[in-house]
C-alpha cells in the first residue's frame, strides 16, 4: 500500500514538473520572437541574447522591466502582466538553452 501511494505522489510530481516546463515553454514563445528561437539569435543586434545567463539575472531583469525600474517600451510591456511565478518559470527555462556569452576580463575596463 505504501509503494504504490509513494509511486502515484512521484508520478504526480513528475507530471507537474513537466506541466510547469510545458507553460514556460509556452509563455517564452512571446519572447523567442524577438529574442530567436533558441535565445542565441536576435532577430536585431540591439536585443540582447538570453541564453546562457543566469536564471537569477533574467529573473531581477524582468522584475524590474515589470516595475519600471528597467526602461523599455517593449519589455516593460511585455513584462507587465507576468506573475512573480511566471519570472522564475520564464527565467529558469530560458537559463538551460546554451549561449555563446562571453565573460570579458576586466583589464579591458580598468585603464
């Protein structure tokens, strides 16, 4: 009885995660308009590239693009109606896709 109640709790846990997966995908379709398919090729040299940043960055960007304290016509719109639940989930999905971010040494700042 206990094994088959422990079994049917992970399989519902399984099937949420993947719900959640699913909604996030869904939802960063908006983004991936502009931001491409695979968060690597905008569709202009002024939008950033996603992927491959920190899921907390993108979480505190869209935050703040929601708040205003970020200043974009098309982000803060597009941020504002997002839960704090849809930033992490969108933050989260987008941080797995590989990027081609670079770190830059920081000599190349300080003179």
């Amino acid at each position: 009885m206990k094994a088959s109640l422990l079994i049917a709790l992970l399989a519902f846990v399984a099937s949420s995660a993947h719900a959640g997966a699913g909604a996030a995908a869904q939802k960063a379709e908006v983004c991936a308009a502009c931001h491409g398919a695979d968060f690597n090729t905008p569709v202009s040299e002024d939008i950033p590239r996603l992927a491959g940043q920190y899921p907390d960055y993108l979480a505190r960007a869209l935050a703040d693009y929601k708040s205003g304290a970020r200043k974009n016509a098309l982000m803060n719109g597009q941020a504002e109606g997002l839960s704090a639940q849809d930033i992490e989930e969108l933050a989260a999905y987008i941080s797995r896709f590989p990027g081609s971010l670079k770190v830059l040494p920081l000599h190349r700042f300080i003179r």
